[in-house]
C-alpha cells in the first residue's frame, strides 16, 4: 500500500496587495516632512528629504556615503551617482532645505567623508539595508494614517510634482536657501 501526501503549498504573495505601489500625494508629503521635523526625527527627516529630491532606488539611497552629496564641508546642490541596477549614472538636484537637513544630520551624527550618510544601528551591517528603509517608509504612511500596504519605497520615486512647482507652493514655510 502506497500512501501519497499532498503538499499545499502557500504563495508567498497570497493576500498581499501586489504590484505597483501609490505615489506619494503632495499633501502626503508634507504630512510625513511636518511630522518628522516636529518630533526631531533628524535622521529619518534627512532620509525622506533626500529619497524624494534624489528619486533614486532604495538600495541607492541608503548606500550613499558622506562624499556623494558634499563638497568639503558643505552639501553640494546637485550630486551625481552611478545606479547599482542600470551601472548608469543619475544626477539629481539637492534643494536647500534638504541641504539644511543634511547638514544638520551629518553634524549631528559626526559624519566623515568615507562614512555611509545613513549608517547602520546594527554593527554587522556598515549602511541601514532596504529592508529597514522600507520598514521605516512603512511607519511613516501608517503614523498619517494610510495604508502601508498601499505604500513603498518606491512611492518616494514616482513623486514627481516637487520639480515642477514654484517654491512658495512646495514650500508653505518659505524656507529658501
């Protein structure tokens, strides 16, 4: 007598939202910016400034070291760094408030030139991995209170309207540098 098991086996996707990831709205943008300068979030307000200016892929942006957006000691206004996926390499535009930002963080953090601009808290690990970064993107759709389901890391790259729009719209507190 033969017996035969049959395995069920359960999608790795089965009851996820699939797919495609909402882009960021402007006023969701500003909901997560003024909750994160408003707690003192340094590092994660630094993380969000940049991952919306820059556009570039998660694991681009949290690779970035202290050289990539500074010039000696103060934050250039365009960086230009060589995707991981595509080997090209992508300039973006740094504005002045997310300079301010970086500035703040990198002296807060005692940054040096060779440091990784978001270091890791684990010691195993030199630079925060996506997977954190994503989780982090996580908690700040859920703390305005949307679904991070809905949300990625990749919601902070199709964002697209902050280029287009004069300052005094993107910018309600005017902070010009």
């Amino acid at each position: 007598m033969e017996s035969t098991q049959v395995r069920h086996h359960c999608a790795w996707n089965k009851g996820k939202l699939v797919g495609q990831k909402a882009p960021f709205k402007l006023k969701e943008i500003w909901a997560i910016r003024v909750r994160l300068e408003m707690q003192g979030r340094l590092r994660e307000l630094a993380l969000f400034d940049l991952g919306i200016d820059s556009k570039l892929r998660a694991c681009d942006l949290v690779s970035l070291r202290v050289r990539d957006v500074c010039h000696g000691d103060r934050v250039a206004g365009r960086a230009i760094v060589l995707q991981q996926k595509t080997q090209r390499p992508v300039q973006f535009e740094i504005t002045p408030p997310t300079r301010e930002v970086l500035t703040a963080w990198i002296k807060e953090a005692g940054l040096k030139s060779d440091n990784y601009l978001f270091p890791s808290r684990v010691h195993t690990s030199p630079h925060l991995g996506t997977r954190q970064y994503a989780r982090i993107v996580d908690d700040w759709v859920e703390e305005i209170g949307l679904d991070p389901t809905a949300y990625g890391t990749h919601s902070m790259r199709r964002y697209s309207v902050w280029r287009t729009m004069p300052i005094a719209l993107v910018d309600p507190l005017n902070r010009v540098g």
